[in-house]
C-alpha cells in the first residue's frame, strides 16, 4: 500500500516475531488508512481524520499522494536550521514517502538517546519541483492510538497561574490544546500527557521543542481510534516552499510509559542532559538575589550596594539588577540599553565592579525582543518594530516588539548585548520577553505566512550566536514570569523564572504543574515578602523558603525591611540549601500526593545511589488546626534496606528536634507521624494556612563519623 504503519508503541518487545503484527488488513485503501495506525497522513491519501500536513500544490489543489519509498539509519541527525533540537542523539530512523506527480519529498526522522526512552521526531518537507507550493499545517509527530478511553493532562492557566494542572476526557470529537500569542504562552504549555484508561497503565506524553505558537490535537475517531497530532500551530500560517527549498519543523519528543512518575523521570532527565546547553549540564544554578520585587524601579547605586552587602553575607552568590537599571519607569528605553546615569553616575562597569568586589557574580536584565516607541532606536530605526504598516497596533506594557524576522535586527541586538556582557563582565543575564505577538508584519519578511517561524528563526540564531560566544553566561528566561516556559527556550538558558506569582501557596500549585514536565533544575523560585505583592497573603519566611527549595532558590525581598529573626533564618536556609544543592536541583523528584487532590502531600527528591534524599511536606489547612491529624505521613523513593538517619530542617521559632534512625522499608510503609511537627511550625503570619516542614534523609555510612557514632 506504500504506507507505513506504526504498529506498535509501548514497552520494548524482546522478540523478534513478527507474525505477532499479523492481523486483519483492509483492503479497500480508504478504510486501511482510517482503521490502521498511521504515523503519516495527509490529503488525498484516503483518511479524513486531522491530518499531519496541508500542502496546496501548484495546481491549487490540496490533494497529494504520498507514497512511501525507503527507511534508512542515521548517525548524529543533525538538521539544517536555527530551530533547536535534542542534543547527541545516537541514531536516527529516516523514512521517506514521495510524491511523485508533485515532486515532493516527506521525510520523518525518529532520533534515540543513550540512557532515555524518549524518541525525538524531526519533519522535512523538500519541493522538489520546479513550482514553489504552500504548506498550510504541518505537525511534527502524527501517533494513532488504540482505544478511545483517554484522559488528556495539559498545563494551562494564565500570568500568575501558569501551568496548572487540567485533565479532560477525550470524547468523540478534537480536543486542542495550543497557543496562538507567538510564543508558548502562560494559558498553554505544549507538554501534555495522555493517558489510557480501562487496559493495563499506559501513560503518552508529549513536547515541542519551539518557543512560538503551538499545537496538540487530540482526536478520537470512530473506529476505535484516537490520534495525537503536534506541531507548530497553523494558525496565520502558509510557508512558501520555493523549488528545491526544504522546510524543516521543530522537533517534538514523545515518550511512553506505564507510570506518571517515570514519565516525569524520564522528562527531568533528558531536560537535563539533552535540552539545555552543553555548558551547563549538571551545573547547580548559583542562589540568586534579584531586585525586582525588593525595590522596583526605585532604588540608588548605594541601596543597591547595600542590598549587595547583606546578600553576600547570608551566603547569596548572584546579585542580579533587574529593570530599572535604564529607566524610571516601564514607558521607555526598551532597546536602547543605555545605563541611566542618574541612577549609575559611573557608568555600568564600575557598579558591577562593586558587586563583583564583594564576592558576588553579577547579573542584568534585558528584554531583547522588545521595543518602546520612547527610544533612541525607535527614533532612528521606526522599521525595526513589528507593525504593521498604517495600522494602529498593539500596545502590551507601553511597548512593542522588534521585528527578528530582519537580520540587521538581530545584528544590532547581538552587537549590543555581547558589549554590554564583555564590558561589563556579566555573569548572567535574565532575558524577559513581556508581551504577546499581535501586529505581526516584516517589510523584510515578504510572506507574512511564514512570520512567526522565521522570527523564531532570527530569535534562536541570536541566541545562539551569544551563547556561542559566552558559553559561560547563564541565562535565565523569562516571559512576563512563566509565559515561555518551553524546551525552545531552555535549549540555550539554564532554567526559567517560573512565575510573577510568588504567594508561596499558589507557587505550590504552579511549581507542582510545571515539575511533571520540567526537572527541578530549571525551575526559579524566589523567597519574596509577605505580605506577597501578588496576592496579599501573608506566609512565615520558613514556608516561603520551603516551597522556594523544590526549585532553583533565589531571594527577592529587601533586606533592609526584614527582621535580625528573619535575616537569621534566611543564612541558614541558605547554609542548608547549599548543602544539598546538588540533591535539591538534580535529584529523583517524586510526588507523594498532590496539592491538586490532597491538603497533606510531599516533594521529594532522592539521590542516584538513594543514599540522600529530601522531602518537603506540605499541609495545607484551611480549617486550621482542626485539619491536622497525626497520621503517618509514608515517604517514597527510599532504598527499603538502607538505614537512615531522619533529621527535620531547624526552622525559626520551633525546638530543635533531633534526629532518628530508620530503614526505608518502614519510612515508606508505615512514615513518620507529623502532625506534631506541623502544628509547632511558623502560625504567626500564616493568611494562606500553610505548615510545611523538610525533612532529610542521609544512609549512615553516608554521615560524617562523629554524627555516626551517635
Ligand atoms: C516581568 C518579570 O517577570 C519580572 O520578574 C520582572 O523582571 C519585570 N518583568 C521587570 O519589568
């Protein structure tokens, strides 16, 4: 039939029979690309479900006819674009279906790594013809599934609730879960999860490495049959293929598996070793001090300093200047990049002299993508906005973006970042991004169809060309908080500030969304005020900190407005933080509960050889302390024959409590009672009820002798 089917797709099969695949074949083509598990589809080829491409030909029909030719083996694919993909992949699986009346080729490359189960999976489309044709939709991976009993886990919500965690049941009909701003956006993310009910555990999820409008459809049919489609969102969308041109979609990943939990696993650990650059793999993200919520757009050189001095004395280890740095106010100078010198009266360097001076790295914020009609570059560049010629556009923030489709665009922005990073000495930079595309248009970029992916293109180019240059430079993304939080933008950051919200309970909910996709590693989670800026709930600086640990931990208060007891307690949750750094942002992360479902539940994160763990459990009691019951709280992840010594983090205003010996086995069958140990925690300025304790877990052989002998 010139077809090829995915047969299978599940747990690795150790045979090689395949009679075990045969079966009832259709004969009638039409009903066999319905029936069978394709893992191309397209228009013409006899199947009416949501298809992989829409190609309209030369003859302005929408009909191709594919045929499949030949699979080949490939080492180290290495695509020829800007896009990102999935760093040293072993082999890959090329198959290739033509098109012989358009002369089109189709090409699917399945690619596999070492130590992971997840497959990446490339598209080309190459014209071979000599007309240009338009592809109109094109996703990067096409799965049927078996079976239509589905529940679909998305991540969605909006600034400050991002990535909250939504399950659906897939009913006969399609279910979209995409984003049309131009960028991955806060209302929903492109990680989703399938599962499959009725029929043993069968759990599918899905990613796409791409920073722009996205899309998952989910489609159950009516033979029996449900099928994921992902890819770039078509919307606004017709590139152009001229003759002898190939088009390259992003790479998605896909991955099977019979637990949540390992599909959790098996994301953190490929995010870690083949997302992020190379450069940084394995790095602990140092523990950030950031100014934003301290002092806005309103502070001196000398309160800076003084917020500098305190950091490094509690043990913080990068001082980052968030906005403010070139202006007063968020009404102008974006894209200048010109230090206020009101504010700096010398000059940039010398301030970062100063941090430097104090044993601190330092770091600046941009936002690259953007600019305000208040500026130098506006006033002399009015064309490199992306807007739309006499047509009245958008306006998010008081600003506009830049048009990344243009290269002299991206040239001016490289020019000037990389001399702010070499002269200044940056160690850092947190790149936001603070609005959605609306106007968008390029007098450069001809065909407005092809906009987005090109400006992808340009913004990804950019970034490597920087990262290139500074591999040491670490990145933090960021999108009005978590509005990019996607694998395109990890593929050259370290980790992604995750959201503006930081109301310790509502991070919760945030945080625990985000983890099922997104390893701990790339997860920045700050201790703010409280009463929270965001929220007005009040929260004590041991909660704060205990919720801000499950990630990347940073600090964004004045410490000029804290109390000797909170400065205090601060140094040593860094002390401590430092300690398990490593376990913290790189360990086995498992939920034990869920905030979604439970008000007592846990996150716990455990050493490779599980000689270390930790777990911070959280309750949270609305009822206050008529909630809390002293039932055992069962950890998990703990090897069962190994004995640990249990200790609970010395949290401020509660009796030391010394620590006890147990085996896994009974920490994770009968737990540890800890009702107790939560009502003594922080009540004072506890609006949001929440009691959290950490509890950490170390093998004796592991503990330093004099705390052995014990
Ligand atoms: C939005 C970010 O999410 C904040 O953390 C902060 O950097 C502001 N932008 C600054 O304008």
């Amino acid at each position: 039939y010139d077809d090829l089917l995915t047969l299978y797709y599940g747990n690795r099969l150790i045979g090689n029979n395949f009679e075990l695949f045969e079966g009832q074949r259709y004969n009638d083509l039409s009903e066999r690309r319905m029936r069978e598990k394709q893992s191309f589809s397209f228009i013409g080829g006899g199947d009416v479900r949501e298809p992989s491409i829409i190609i309209k030909n030369f003859d302005g029909s929408f009909v191709n006819k594919f045929k499949y030719t030949k699979s080949y083996l490939e080492k180290k694919y290495m695509p020829n674009t800007f896009l990102p993909y999935a760093k040293d992949s072993l082999t890959s699986l090329v198959s290739e279906y033509y098109d012989e009346e358009s002369e089109i080729i189709y090409r699917r490359i399945y690619s596999v790594f070492k130590d992971s189960d997840i497959i990446a999976v490339n598209c080309e489309i190459e014209n071979f013809s000599n007309h240009a044709i338009h592809v109109l939709s094109a996703s990067s991976v096409t799965l049927d599934l078996e079976g239509t009993d589905y529940d679909l886990t998305t991540f969605s919500g909006a600034w400050g609730r991002e990535r909250w965690r939504t399950t659906n049941k897939i009913k006969n009909g399609i279910f979209i879960n995409d984003s049309k701003t131009g960028s991955s956006s806060p209302y929903r993310n492109p990680f989703i999860m399938l599962k499959r009910n009725g029929i043993g555990n069968s759990f599918y999820a899905f990613n796409l490495i791409y920073s722009g409008s996205h899309k998952e459809s989910v489609e159950q049919f009516s033979y029996n049959n449900t099928r994921v489609n992902v890819g770039i969102n078509d919307f606004c969308f017709d590139y152009i293929l001229s003759c002898g041109e190939t088009f390259i979609l992003p790479q998605a990943l896909m991955i099977y598996s019979e637990s949540e939990n390992d599909i959790t696993k098996q994301m953190h650990y490929f995010v870690n070793n083949n997302i992020i650059p190379c450069a940084k793999r394995g790095c602990p993200r140092p523990i950030v001090y950031n100014s934003w919520e301290s002092v806005y757009f309103n502070f001196t050189e000398d309160k800076l300093i003084g917020l500098a001095e305190k950091a490094k004395a509690l043990g913080i280890e990068l001082f980052v200047l968030d906005d403010g740095w070139f202006r007063d106010d968020d009404k102008s100078n974006l894209g200048d990049w010109n230090v206020c010198k009101s504010k700096f009266k010398n000059g940039l360097a010398d301030f970062a002299k100063r941090i430097h001076g104090l044993g601190l790295k330092f770091g600046l914020w941009f936002e690259p993508e953007s600019i305000s009609e208040k500026s130098e570059l506006y006033n002399s560049h009015p064309d490199y906005a992306m807007v739309v010629p006499r047509k009245t556009p958008i306006r998010i923030r008081n600003q506009l973006l830049l048009d990344l489709t243009n290269d002299s665009v991206t040239e001016y922005l490289y020019g000037i970042i990389s001399d702010i990073v070499e002269k200044v000495k940056l160690d850092y930079i947190k790149w936001d991004f603070n609005r959605y595309m609306t106007d968008r248009y390029s007098p450069v970029c001809c065909n407005n169809g092809e906009y987005e992916y090109r400006y992808y293109c340009g913004l990804y180019k950019l970034l490597k060309k920087i990262t290139d240059r500074f591999p040491n430079l670490i990145i933090e993304s960021c999108a009005s908080g978590g509005s990019r939080f996607d694998l395109g933008m990890l593929s050259f950051s370290s980790y992604i500030w995750c959201s503006d919200n930081t109301d310790a309970r509502e991070r919760i909910f945030i945080q625990e969304g985000t983890l099922c996709g997104y390893p701990q590693s790339v997860l920045s989670a700050h201790v703010s005020a409280s009463p929270n800026h965001q929220t007005g709930n009040k929260t004590s600086i041991e909660n704060r900190f205990n919720i801000a640990a499950v990630g990347c931990l940073g600090y964004e208060l004045d410490f000029d407005k804290c109390s000797e007891t909170e400065l205090d307690g601060i140094k040593r949750q860094i002390a401590f933080y430092k300690r398990y750094i490593e376990l913290l942002q790189f360990g086995e992360f498992l939920k034990i509960g869920s905030a979604y479902e439970d008000d007592l539940f846990g996150y716990m994160t455990v050493s490779d050889n599980k000689r270390t763990a930790i777990c911070v459990v959280i309750k949270l009691c609305d009822c206050g302390e008529l909630g809390i019951n002293d039932f055992p709280f069962r950890f998990a992840g703990l090897s069962p024959n190994i004995e640990y010594n249990v200790c609970i983090r010395n949290q401020v205003n509660k009796e030391k409590i010394s620590g006890f010996r147990a085996y896994g086995q009974d920490l994770c069958s009968y737990g540890v009672k800890i009702g107790k140990l939560l009502k003594e925690t922080d009540r004072e300025n506890n609006s949001n009820s929440i009691r959290s304790v950490i509890f950490v877990f170390e093998s004796i052989e592991c503990l330093p002798s004099d705390e052995k002998k014990r």
